[in-house]
C-alpha cells in the first residue's frame, strides 16, 4: 500500500511540514543535571545506575551473563555492556535505562569503547583474541579484527583512527588501525595489562599491568613505550582526566587510587579506597572519579580537587565496569542535537534529514541549535542509532514516520498526526506511548 499517490505528494508533504519548522518552539526541558554511573554487577548479571550528584542508586537493569566492561555513548543516549559469560553486549537506551538490544560478539568479551562519533564500538573478546567492531546504527557486528593473546582493555584515539588493545596473556598492547580494520603494531608491556585510557590530545596511551603493579605510558606518535610508573598492587582500571593532566589508576590489591600527573609520570597522591577497585572513570568536568570495587559491592566516590573520597553506594554483586562507565543521558533521545531542547527547526528537521539519507554537511546544515555541544559527525551517529519507527510497520522512512515526528514536536493536535501519513499499524495514542517508552517520558508535554 502506497501512502502517497505519487513521490510528488511525499516530498509536497514533507515540505509543507518543513515550512512549519521556523515557528517552531522547544517542547522539552534542559538536560539531566548530574551525571550517572553505570555500574556492571558481574556476580548479579545487572547494571546498577548511580547518580554522581546525589550518590544515590537509581535504578537497577538486568543485563547478560556476568557484565565486565562498561562504555557511555559519547552523545549520552546509550549505554553498552560486555557480557563476559554470555558472548554477547547489553545495549541499554540511558534516557529510559531500559535494555532495548543484545548483540552477539566473540567469547569471553571484556573490555568496550567507542569511537568519537559514537557510530562504532569496540570490544575486546578475552576468548576469541580478537576485536569485534559493532556498528551502532545497526547494532550488528560488523567484523572482528585478530589481536593478541587475551585481549581485555580498548580505547580509542580521539581521531578515531586507532585503537589501543590490551593482550593481558601476550604482555602487549594491539595497535589497531580502524581504516582497515588491521592490526599494525605491537606494543610490548608489563605483566598482564588490563585497563587502557588514551590522553584527550591522543599523544597518549595508558596500560594498567596488574602483574607488574606499574602503568605503561605509550608515545602513540612512535608507538613504544616511554616510562613505566610503579602504582600500587594489581592495578586494574585508568582514566585520564578532561585536562589530561592527571590519571587515575585502581589498585586491588593495595586498595587505593594512584593519581599520577602525566608532566613528568610521577605518583602524586594515594588514595586510600578501603575497597577492591577494579574500574575506574572521571566526569566530564573532572571534579569525580568513581570506583567499581568488586569485593565490597560497592562504588566509592572520590574529590579529585582534594584527592579525597565523598562517599560509597552499594551495588549489586562484584561490580567490575572496566572502561569510560560515566554518561550524561539527554532528557529526550530525540534531541538530536544534544543542546538540551527538542524542537522541530533542528532535531525533527534532522531525522527527517537522516531518513531521507542526507549525511555529513548536508544533513547539519541550518538544522542545529547554536548551543549544540555534539559534532556533525556525533550528530549523524546519534541519529542513526535511534529507532524512529513511530508507526510500528518495521520500516523508518521520512513520509510515515519523520513527519508523524515532526507533528509532534510542533505540538500539532495529536488527532492530525497520523493524517494521510500513518500506514494504520499505530494508533496516536500508540504512538504517544511508544515515544515515552522509547525516548523517554519528557519527550513531550503533557
């Protein structure tokens, strides 16, 4: 069944919804405030959500089979977790902290990252020796690349040219070149690396070897190592700071948090956790880190400006989160481009965009608020990951479901939505509900 007579009336259609974009107005609120931490429970099969300002947990999601590594999308709205036991990655929409997709990987997966746009993520499968590249639009692997013996840790440069793959059995780091999906140097460490975290100016590369208790740092110009820093014992988790001037590194054995300054890699300060720690990361502003401590079923925050801890949550059973496990959900996942507010002008102008297959400038241009902190290629990469099929006929396309989108954000009475665009799967109230569900429940107003 054609909804339009003729590709003519599609593209009048949309057009006369788009004309309707420069009196548009936001529909939502600001962003969420705090940031939250999402906490892998390898013993409890859960992801735990602590929210940093309060320190409270807010919620608990049953994952896969005993959840190691934990990564935040850059735009916030997703959540991915390794499930070590179950081959498979837990994909967790962070707006509505539901599980919304289970991706097969390769055995035993560890550690996970994402690229800078946030279209791929990375893991590292402890059991198969290999990186599994996930398209995240799709939510499919799409290859897995050979690495060393026992991979475990991955982060990617900022450029997103190369990954950093820790071969905790081969005491090396995988050098993967994510053009060609190749592995094109190896690193040689200490004992057992574990964590990795590259320096925000990508100059850098951090290894936790916990059998050597020291931490590599990596020259990522020349790919060797430069200096090796004694830490504490079985250091397992690193984070760099926002600045790049600090990192952070968990200790289990020891349980403490080293804080080397990366000027000259000397240990600046110990703090003591009181805990088993195992991952690690810091907020965007750098103010908090928070530690997984998989002995105590707890995290432990901690003041970076005074090296001091603030406080403990308890969790589910032996969090573990190894990677960047700290997100900043948007109130909406509709809001494309990430500045706090959903309106038709840019963010239902963007899908629109994005179903009708523009990308790159084409898609961006005009469409985006002037406080948008995402880039153009995080906002194609947001977009792409959403599910936009409002009308429940398995297909996403821009005359059905972006312009019943577009009604929305306009705030167009509910009975004209589906008017000569719904194929009749969804009903308004239908589509209502699946928006709350599925993008979250300040979407729109009520």
């Amino acid at each position: 069944m054609n909804i339009f007579p003729s590709p003519h009336a599609a593209r009048r259609a949309i057009r006369r919804a788009a004309a309707a974009l420069a009196c548009a107005s936001a529909v939502a609120a600001l962003t969420h405030a705090a940031p939250f931490a999402y906490i892998g429970n390898h013993g409890s099969n859960t992801v735990t959500v602590v929210d940093m300002a309060s320190g409270s947990a807010a919620t608990t999601i049953v994952v896969g089979a005993a959840p190691y590594g934990v990564a935040a999308a850059p735009s916030g709205t997703f959540v991915y977790v390794t499930d070590h036991r179950g081959n498979t990655v837990s994909v967790i929409n962070a707006v509505t902290n539901r599980l919304i997709a289970t991706i097969p990987v390769g055995a035993q997966p560890a550690g996970i990252a994402f690229n800078a746009s946030g279209s791929r993520a990375y893991v590292a499968n402890f059991g198969a020796n290999t990186l599994s590249v996930i398209d995240t639009a799709t939510k499919s692997q799409l290859s897995a690349i050979n690495v060393g013996a026992q991979p475990t840790g991955v982060a990617v440069t900022p450029s997103g040219a190369f990954a950093y793959v820790s071969n905790a059995a081969a005491r090396s780091v995988s050098v993967v070149n994510l053009a060609t999906n190749t592995t094109t140097s190896t690193i040689s460490v200490e004992n057992n690396p574990l964590g990795v975290a590259i320096s925000p100016s990508g100059d850098r590369a951090y290894v936790a070897n916990s059998g050597g208790a020291s931490l590599s740092v990596i020259d990522t110009a020349g790919n060797s190592v430069v200096a090796n820093v004694r830490v504490g014992g079985f250091p397992s988790g690193v984070a760099v700071g926002p600045d790049g001037s600090k990192v952070y590194v968990s200790n289990l054995f020891d349980k403490t948090v080293s804080v080397v300054r990366t000027s000259d890699n000397v240990v600046t300060n110990t703090i003591a956790i009181g805990n088993t720690p195992v991952g690690v990361a810091i907020t965007r502003t750098g103010s908090q880190a928070i530690v997984a401590n998989i002995e105590g079923d707890n995290v432990t925050r901690i003041d970076t400006l005074g090296n001091s801890t603030v406080g403990s949550t308890a969790v589910g059973n032996a969090p573990v989160s190894l990677g960047n496990f700290v997100a900043y959900p948007p109130f909406c996942s509709l809001d494309a481009d990430g500045d706090g507010a959903l309106t038709a002008a840019t963010d239902g102008l963007l899908i629109v965009r994005y179903l009708l297959g523009f990308r790159g400038a084409p898609l961006v241009n005009n469409a985006v608020g002037p406080t948008a902190p995402l880039t153009m290629a995080q906002i194609e990469g947001n977009v792409g990951a959403l599910n936009l099929d409002i009308d429940g006929d398995s297909a996403m396309r821009a005359p059905t479901d972006g312009l019943m989108l577009l009604r929305a954000m306009l705030q167009l009475p509910t009975s004209t939505w589906t008017n000569g665009v719904s194929n009749g799967t969804f009903t308004t109230a239908q589509a209502l509900s699946w928006i709350a569900a599925e993008h979250g429940a300040n979407c729109l107003p009520p």
